[in-house]
C-alpha cells in the first residue's frame, strides 16, 4: 500500500491505495470519479484518456503511485456549472458521439491536442492525433469535424484576449 | 493484475542495490509494454522498481557526431526535439511515428531498446547509427547488444542508461504498418556514415528480431540510389510468417520498405 496525493480537476486527494492500483481505478474506484471510461484495458482504446501533467495519457495503464504529486484532468472537470466546455459544446454540435462511450476519452484527448497546437489544427493531423482513440459508432467525421471547430474557437478567442 | 511492491529509487545505485535484494523484481520506465503484460498476468514482478527518476537517465545532449539519450526520455520528446531534428531528422519522425499521441507521452526509448520487441522501431535506428548502449556497469555496441526475440545481453539487474546514436552523414525510414495494431510489418532505417559505410537495419520482419541486412548494404555502398535494391530480397527462411503476413510477403515488403527509405533520405515514410 502506498499514500498517494493526486491533485484531480484542482482539488487535492490523498488516499492509501495498493501498489498496483491503476490510475483510472483510482479516478473511478477510489474518488467515484467515473466519467474517465474503461474500454479495452490494454491500451488500445482511449476511452480512458486523461491528461495528466499537460500530457494526454491512457489512465489504464499507468500506476496511481508512480504520479504522486501531479495534476489530473478529466471530463468532469471541463464544464463549468451548465454550461460546456468548447470542445464538449462542439461535439453536441456537430453530433460527434452517439453512444458516448469513447466521447470522455476523445474529448480529453481532444482538448489536449488544441491546447499543445494552440488551436494550428488541419484535418491531417486531428485525424493523426486522434490514432489512439478509437470510436466503434460515428466513423469519425463528425469527430473532427467538432474538433475543428473547436480548435477555431480556441484560435478566436486567444486572438482577441492577445490584441 | 497481481499485487506487486512500487518503488522509486533516486539514484542508480540505488535502483541497482535494491534490484539485487529484492526477489522479483522489474524495472519499470513507460510500463506501456510492462504494465499491458502485467495485467494479462504473462509478468508478474513482486517488485517494480521506477527508473523515471534518476538523474542519469534523463537529458538529451549533442554533440557534432554524437546524439545521447537519456533511457527514461519518452518517445514524445525525441519526437520534438529540434536539436536531434537538426542532426538526424529520420530519428525525430520514427519517434513520432511510434503508437499513437497518449502512447508517446509516456513510453521511452530505453524501455522499447531493453524490450527489443521484433515489431518495435528504435531497435532498427540502434543498428543503422551504430548506437552504443551505456548501461550502469559498461558499455555495450549495438552489434553485441540484441540477441533474438524480446532477449538482449543485458544481465539481470543491468540498467540501460543512456544510448548514443553516431550522427551519420544522412538517413532514412520507412515502415510499412500493420494496419490493425499499427507495428511495423516491415520497416527498414537505412543510413549512410561519414565513413563511407552504409547500414540497413531491418525490423518488424526477422524471425530472430531486428538484423542488419549486409546484402543491400552491400548493393548500395555500389550505388546509393533506389534502385540499386531493386529486385533484391532477404532470404524468407529468416522472417517471420503469421496470420498478420507470411513470410514471403514480408520479405517483398522488406525490399519495399528499403528502397523506400532510400528514396526519403533526410525524412521518414509511413505507410
Ligand atoms: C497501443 C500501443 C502501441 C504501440 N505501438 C508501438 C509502435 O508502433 N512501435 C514501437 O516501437 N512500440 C510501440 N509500442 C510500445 C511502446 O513504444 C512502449 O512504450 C515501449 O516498447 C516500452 O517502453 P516503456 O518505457 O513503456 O517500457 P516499460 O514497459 O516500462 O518496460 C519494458 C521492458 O523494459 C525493461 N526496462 C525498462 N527500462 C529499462 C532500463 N532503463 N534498463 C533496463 N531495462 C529496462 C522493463 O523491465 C520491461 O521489461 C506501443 C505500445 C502501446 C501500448
Ligand atoms: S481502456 Fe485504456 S486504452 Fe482502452
Ligand atoms: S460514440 Fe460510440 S464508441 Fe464512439
């Protein structure tokens, strides 16, 4: 067992978890945090994607222990009250999902992507960017679709709060 | 996935200390090979012991013929490193090409060179740039250092610590890839030395991991230009055949992937 502090969405959680716990277990299992999906477990699907330290990670495979003391993202974190985060309101836009099961993870993946490209984004590289997600329903067009537009959004507003 | 003790020692002698008195025990980099084959219980280590913290194993630096990498520096930041781009460009794009984003933010370059999976990608750039593996206790050639399927010489409890590419005079890469898991069936990292000496690594294919392939060296230190391998061929009885491409298929893409990697010096391709 292990003491590990995490700050998850801002807040700090400190817990004694075993060694091997994972760290989508200890978003789901250990703060109820279940947003952040398990699809595959073998880090394939990225339907656990969080972004952890600036990074886009696949929470199912990396140990809760081995990233004490960093900063976690997840989907609860993006919106604010009711209303959406940019890129959660573009994908209900553009009709990006329609189970919903890989969206948290596409949708984190996604957010990281526009902010390490500053929201310089052509369909090329969101459709290689998104390699590690993968969605069994929308045939990803509405996908990047919501991305791009997101990623639009992003670039407009950081070129307002710049003049 | 079994109970295991985590660990995350600050130096090397520790990491090593504690890697002789524990029963075992693994080290742990990326864990994006280790904790996978954990959790399908194909490893179970009683001990891992985080190497991601110690010092030496971190750091690019550069030299005017020499790249050294830290072992714990993920795929992501070779990727973007524009002091390797400017010397060896190839090497920043096979890094890039490895897995997907999430994959590349955490997996390292020395977890995929002491794991030396016969589909994995640094393993071919080790042999083209005639790399040599610093480990806590000596150092090893690239020639010396892989030794078949998933085995290499280090010894149990050796850590690879830093590993120096020879900047080459230009090179290549181009892997064709499984489309479903999106390994390399077949990629070659062809790469000419200020000596004159021309390398073709070859991995993804060989039935004993990644090799050298001397007869299109041989063909290209001729006349290094595309077409001097055309129609030459690596004997099949030494790649691998499987429900993912037979061998015959795979030694037709081995003379693809090199002329390929012929015709983008100074780049990659990826297919
Ligand atoms: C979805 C997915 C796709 C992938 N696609 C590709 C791909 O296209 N191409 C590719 O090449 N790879 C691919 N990989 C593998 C990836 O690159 C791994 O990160 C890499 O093979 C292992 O690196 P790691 O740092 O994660 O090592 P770990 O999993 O931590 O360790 C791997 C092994 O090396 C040992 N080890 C680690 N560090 C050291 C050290 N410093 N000294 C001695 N021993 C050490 C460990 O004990 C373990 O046995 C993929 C992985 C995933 C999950
Ligand atoms: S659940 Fe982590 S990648 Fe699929
Ligand atoms: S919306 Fe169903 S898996 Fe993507």
């Amino acid at each position: 067992m292990s003491k590990v502090a995490i700050t998850v969405n801002g807040t700090l959680h400190t817990k004694e978890v075993e060694d091997r716990t994972l760290l989508v277990q200890f978003l789901r299992d250990h703060l109820g945090l279940t947003g952040t999906h398990v699809g595959c477990d073998t880090t394939q699907c990225g339907a656990c994607t969080v972004i952890v330290d600036g990074k886009a990670v696949k929470s199912c495979t990396i140990l809760a222990a081995s990233i004490e003391g960093a900063s976690v993202s997840t989907v609860e974190g993006l919106a604010d009250g009711e209303k959406l985060h940019d890129v959660q309101a573009a994908f209900h836009e553009h009709h990006g999902l329609q189970c919903g099961f890989c969206t948290p993870g596409m949708i984190m993946a996604s957010v990281n992507m526009i902010e390490r490209h500053d929201g310089v984004l052509d369909e090329a590289t969101v459709r290689h960017e998104l390699e590690g997600n993968l969605c069994r329903c929308t045939g990803y067009h509405n996908i990047i679709k919501a991305v791009l537009s997101a990623a639009e959004k992003h670039r407009t507003a950081h070129a307002v709060a710049a003049e | 996935m079994y109970e295991t003790t985590y660990h995350k020692p600050g130096t090397l002698q520790e990491a090593v200390s504690l890697f002789s008195e524990v029963e075992e025990a693994a080290y742990l980099s990326g864990g994006h090979t280790l904790i996978p084959t954990m959790k399908g219980r194909l490893a179970a280590p009683a001990h891992l012991i985080d190497v991601r913290r110690i010092p030496e194993l971190s750091g690019i630096t550069v030299g005017p013929d020499r790249i050294i990498i830290g072992a714990a520096t993920t795929h992501a930041t070779v990727a973007a490193s524009e002091k390797i781009r400017a010397l060896i460009p190839s090497l920043c794009g096979l890094a890039g090409s490895i897995g997907d984003v999430q994959v590349r933010h955490v997996g390292t370059i020395g977890g995929s060179v002491a794991n030396n999976d016969p589909a994995a990608d640094y393993p071919s750039a080790v042999l083209a740039l005639d790399a040599t593996l610093h480990t806590d206790r000596r150092s090893i050639p690239a020639s010396e250092y892989f030794d078949g399927l998933y085995t290499t010489t280090l010894e149990p409890g050796e850590i690879l610590v830093r590993i120096e590419f020879k900047v080459p005079e230009i090179a290549g890469y181009a892997k064709f890839r499984n489309p479903a898991s999106r390994y390399a069936l077949a990629a070659a990292f062809v790469a000419r030395h200020r000596d004159g000496n021309i390398h073709v690594a070859i991995t993804g294919a060989g039935n004993a991991g990644v090799f050298r392939w001397t007869e299109a060296e041989e063909a290209l230190q001729a006349r290094f230009e595309p077409d001097a391998v055309k129609g030459l061929l690596p004997d099949e009885n030494d790649l691998m055949g499987d429900m993912h491409a037979p061998a015959d298929y795979r030694a037709n893409l081995v003379g693809v992937v090199t002329r390929r990697a012929v015709e983008n010096l100074g780049g990659i391709l990826i297919e």
